[in-house]
C-alpha cells in the first residue's frame, strides 16, 4: 500500500512538473485611431487594469487604426464572437442601438460636465444596458468631446458657408439630418476611407472633436478649422456577449472597473486637447476660427426643421429631459 501510494503521489508529480500552464484567454481589442489617441490610451488603461485584477488570464492583443476594419466591421465582429473588444465613437452605434443617436442631437449639450453627467445618470445607463439585446455588452461610456468643422473650401462664419459643402459625416442619419436642414452635401463614409478622400478632393471636409483632429494630423490634409461645437461626441467600450458571458463574476468586476478606469483617462486626454489643441493646430498652419453664441445660434435657427424629427424619432419627452438635466 505504501509502495503504490508513494508511487501514485510521484507519477502525480511528474504530470505537474510536466504539465503545460493554462491557456491565456485572448482578447482582440480593435479602435479606429492611433496607439497615442485617447481610443490608444482607453484600451492601454483597460489592459493594465484587467491584468493588475486578473493576474495572467488574459493576453490582450491590440489592433489600432482600424487594423481589424471599420467600426461597423468591428461591431459586427463582436457579435459574432470573433471579436472580444472595441472603443467606438457613437455614430456607428446607432445602427446596433438606435436609441444612442439621442445624443448626436445638435447642440444637446451645454458643456462637456453637462454630457458626462447625462451619460454616468440613468438616462446613460439604461441605453448602455440596451447593447445586452444585440449581441454585445456595453462596459462604460467613453468620451471625444465636441465636435467641429475642417474643410478645404472657406471658413465657416454663417450657415451660408457651408451651402454644398461635401463633407464626410459619420454613418449617423442623425449627423446628416443636420447638415441637410443647413444646405451642406453630407457624405456618410467609413473613418479609413477619409484621408484619402480629402487628399483626392472627393470631398471638402469633415467635422470632429480636437481629440481626432489633433491626433490624426488632419492639419495635412485640411487648411480650415471652425470651432462649432455643434456636436457632443461620446464614444464606448464594449465587448462581445459571447465572450462577456463566458466570464466568472470576478472577471466581469474586473472588467467594469477597467471600462471605468479606461473612460476616465479618455475624458482626461479630452481635457488636455480641448486645452491645447488648437494653439497645437494654429502652430501646424490652421486657419482657427471659433463660432460666437450669436452664430451658433444662426446655426440652431437653421436645424430647427430637423429637430422635429429627433422629437418624431426619440422622443421630445426624452430630449428635453436631457436638454434640461441638472
């Protein structure tokens, strides 16, 4: 009995020895933008955080500046869990979702303390909690700030300036009912595709926040910018369902608490480029010029017509809630 015992503990111990480690789950986390944009530095916060909770369970991959496709590619990658990860701007989300394009209303909010507190109260968070019934599972919402107008035409002063203006908008029907009702020629068109746009002359231009602007070197490629601030940009970290629902309950708090760390350094790379990145564009050779309250206003005039149909499509009981948040 000795005898068997003692050889049973070490054939055990020679299988141990020899044993492989466990397998690291991968995840892919793919982002339109560079590594040094604040979608490079959501997903390097996500990883550390996760890791720091996780140990070695996760070996993350990165893929920037559209490595595994456009965003709507990405998405649908989620979906069908080949796909772990993603940081996304919001107007790709509207086609998955359609009640985040409430949003990408025009001149909804009034600064970005007013949007980060309508997205972290419950009206953010019961749209985040909608991606749960298309395949995905959206952690936290992520920020780009506002955005604005480059263009190679003119400077934008009046809504008359940009009567016929082709410029790229997102996939949003809710950006591009805006620069209808304002008389521009608005070009839905995938993020990859737009500098090349611009250098052939496809189109004029392209509207959005200081955080893509900057980080992108738009200033080659376009030698105007109007600081319109027609649009607040939110952007989120989502996963694949799949794979979210394939985690212990420790991973999934893991998890949230790094999409919390994560929209946290977004916003805070937002701050700093709102602060400095426009005498950064003015010293690359922009021309810079910023919208006064009397002009945005003109521009408000002129969308009036489209804000009918937000209220048709959302809600007016929903916007002016937002409109009107504390």
């Amino acid at each position: 009995m000795t005898y068997r015992f003692s050889g049973l503990v070490a054939a055990g111990a020679i299988v141990a020895a020899g044993a492989p480690a466990l397998a690291q789950t991968e995840v892919k986390i793919g982002y339109a933008l560079a590594p040094d944009s604040h979608y490079g530095v959501a997903a390097q916060k996500f990883e550390e955080v996760v890791t720091e909770q996780t140990g070695d369970a996760f070996e993350f991959n990165h893929f920037p500046s559209s490595g595994l496709g456009g965003e709507r590619e990405v998405i649908e990658g989620l979906q069908l869990g080949t796909i772990e990860a993603t940081i996304v701007s919001s107007g790709t989300l509207a086609n998955f979702v359609p009640d985040t394009g409430v949003f990408d209303i025009p001149f909804l909010f009034r600064d970005l303390e007013h949007a980060r507190a309508v997205l972290d109260g419950e009206i953010g968070q019961e749209i985040l909690a909608k991606f749960d019934d298309v395949g995905l599972h959206g952690l936290a919402w992520g920020e780009q700030g506002f955005r604005h107008i480059t263009n190679n035409r003119n400077a934008i002063e009046t809504p008359e300036d940009v009567q016929g203006l082709k410029i790229r908008t997102m996939e949003n029907p809710v950006h591009q009912a805006a620069f209808n009702a304002m008389g521009a020629a608005p070009t839905p068109m995938a993020w990859p595709e737009v500098i090349s746009s611009l250098q052939q002359g496809v189109i004029d231009g392209q509207e959005n926040p200081l955080s893509v602007i900057v980080s992108v070197k738009l200033d080659e490629v376009q030698e105007y910018l109007t600081l319109s601030g027609h649009v607040y940009s939110p952007a989120m970290l989502l996963v694949s369902k799949p794979f979210w629902e394939g985690l212990s309950d420790e991973q999934k708090e893991a998890f949230e608490t790094a999409a919390d760390e994560a929209a946290s350094a977004m916003r805070g790379f937002v701050d700093e480029v709102e602060t400095t990145g426009v005498e950064t564009l003015k010293e690359r050779g922009m021309k810079v010029n910023e919208l006064s309250a009397e002009q945005k206003a003109q521009f408000q005039e002129e969308i009036s017509a489209a804000y009918e149909g937000y209220y048709e499509t959302y809600g007016q009981e929903l916007v002016d809630s937002i409109v009107n948040f504390e």
